[in-house]
C-alpha cells in the first residue's frame, strides 16, 4: 500500500518484544527525519527509554514525552499532546509515535482510550500528518487489539502494512465506547446546584483537601468548577456534585439534565473561551481522568485526581 504524503496517516502497529517494536518504531522515526518531518515521541515509561537509547544519534531532531505522564488522561493526549505539537510546526508534516494503551492501564481508563484512538482520525481528517499507534499483542488484552482494528485506518502487522477490513466511522466508533459508568459509592457526599457555583468550589474542595495536597486541590477545584459552569449554562435543570476518596485518588463526579452532542469536545480546543468545550479542555489538562457518559437524558462526568 502506498500513502501520499499530503495523506492523514494512522496505523496501528502489532508488536511483539522489544526487537520488533523497535525496528518498526525507529524505521518510521528515521523515514520521517530523513524527509524533514518535525517529530514526536510519546510512548510510555521503558518503551520511552528503549528508543531514546535507539535513536540517540538524531539529537534534537525528535522530541520525547512519557506517555504514562503526559498522556495519564487519554482525554488530554489530542489537544494536549498530539495537536500542541502540530500547532508548533505550522504548515509541516508532524510524525508522531504514540502508545496511548499498555497493559497498566485500567479498565476505568480503557473505554476513554479506545474513543481516543477513534477520533484522532475525526480530529486529524484533512491535516498533514502521520500518527503510528503501537499495540503489545503479547501483553494486551485480545479484546484491545481487536478494537484497533476498528479505530486505526491502516494496520502494520508482521512488518506488512495493509487497510483494516474493520475499520468504521470514527464518530460511531467512538460511540460505542460511551459506556455508563459505575455509580458513586452510597456513602459518598452529594450537593445539588443550580447556579451557586462558589458553593460547588467549597464542597470540593472540602472533601479533596483531606486527601489531595493544596496544589493538587485546588486543580480539581478549578476543573469541577469549569465542569459545573457548563451546568449552568447549558442546561435548565439544577446539576449533582458527588465526591469521594478511594485508596489512591479523588473522585468528583457530576450528573445534569444536559446532552452533550459533540463527540470532540474537550478533545479540541473551541473557537472561543465561551465555547462549553473549553471548560472541558481545560478539566482535561489538570486531571488524571475524565470519563463522560451523555445521552439525551442527561451527562454523567467524572475527574479523577491521583493523591
């Protein structure tokens, strides 16, 4: 298959163990420098440090980022990492690894994940840019990698790049990864608003402070806030703030009447700071995860913080 270079292209890449992983990782970062692409590598924690190592001799011709950090919240990764990147290279062809899924992450984090993977392409349609997506199949979850084939346009598997017989709409892809979520523990503590949004700030930020350092709650602080505003704004009934503690984070989650109808917001950043989509963008960039649920009756999200 050939790909012309003014195409949008994604593969997802099949690995299994570090060798093969690395000579299809550094085949495809070294095509691009020779063709003068500016060029990111984010790829989680040893990954990250096997094709540092590799592909030392390019110095500052790649840039690198953790993955397990910069990507933590699969929500963040497009406006935060993959279009920051395009946005500092204008009117260039941007080459990108990225490994959004290993086998840590959880299942809470897995269906954000996977909407992910499906709406780089809606995100991506029409810009000149290549986004490889490497898949463990040794370590990864069988059901994991079959989803790739769904939400990757092309797939590289034993070496051999071919189209993806499963590939669908991106849109509708990622639809199906609008899952409910699991409901708040019954203990959890509750405070019902309407536009009394200094009220929603002090009842998070009383629970969180317990558990979170200052700076780490004042952060959801501002998110839950962005999350609530949107509430007030967008809706005409009076929305639900539950927050609790679990072993290792935070979790503030919020529940209203609205519907939220733009499968990329919070993963774009809007034309406006008024735009709904830029509270979104914002609670995406200062929490761990934020996983929303809408369907016309009403919106589920949920911010977790990590203690």
């Amino acid at each position: 298959m050939t790909v012309a270079a003014t195409d949008f292209h994604h593969p997802a890449l099949l690995y299994s163990g570090s060798t093969e992983y690395l000579t299809a990782v550094s085949g495809f970062v070294r095509c691009a420098v020779d063709d003068g692409d500016p060029v990111l590598i984010a790829v989680p924690g040893r990954n990250l440090e096997l094709v540092r190592d590799a592909l030392a001799d390019l110095g500052d011709r790649v840039g690198f980022a953790d993955m397990a950090v910069t990507g933590r919240n699969p929500g963040h990764i497009i406006p935060g990492v993959l279009l920051r990147f395009a946005a500092g290279h204008p009117g260039r062809r941007v080459s990108i690894v990225g490994e959004p899924i290993w086998p840590d992450r959880s299942p809470m984090e897995y269906p954000a994940c996977a909407a992910h993977e499906a709406l780089i392409n809606a995100a991506f349609a029409g810009r000149d840019a290549a986004i490889l997506c490497p898949y463990d199949v040794e370590r990864l979850d069988p059901a994991v990698v079959e989803d790739a084939w769904s939400t990757h346009p092309t797939m590289i598997e034993n070496g051999v790049l071919r189209d993806s017989d499963r590939y669908a709409d991106p849109v509708v892809t990622a639809a199906a990864f609008n899952q409910p979520l699991p409901p708040p523990p019954p203990d959890a503590d509750s405070l019902v608003y309407r536009d009394a949004l200094s009220a929603v700030r002090s009842f998070v930020r009383r629970t969180a402070a317990a558990h979170l350092t200052e700076v780490r709650t004042e952060e959801l602080v501002l998110a839950a806030s962005e999350v609530a505003a949107n509430t007030v704004e967008h809706t005409t009934g009076r929305g639900r703030v539950t927050v609790w503690a679990e072993p290792d984070m935070v979790v503030c989650q919020f529940e209203d009447s609205g519907h939220l109808t733009d499968p990329l917001a919070g993963r774009i950043m809007p034309p406006d700071i008024g735009h709904c989509g830029f509270g979104l963008v914002l609670a995406n960039e200062l929490c761990d995860l934020v996983r929303i649920h809408s369907v016309p009756a009403g919106t589920t999200i949920r911010l977790q913080k990590l203690r």
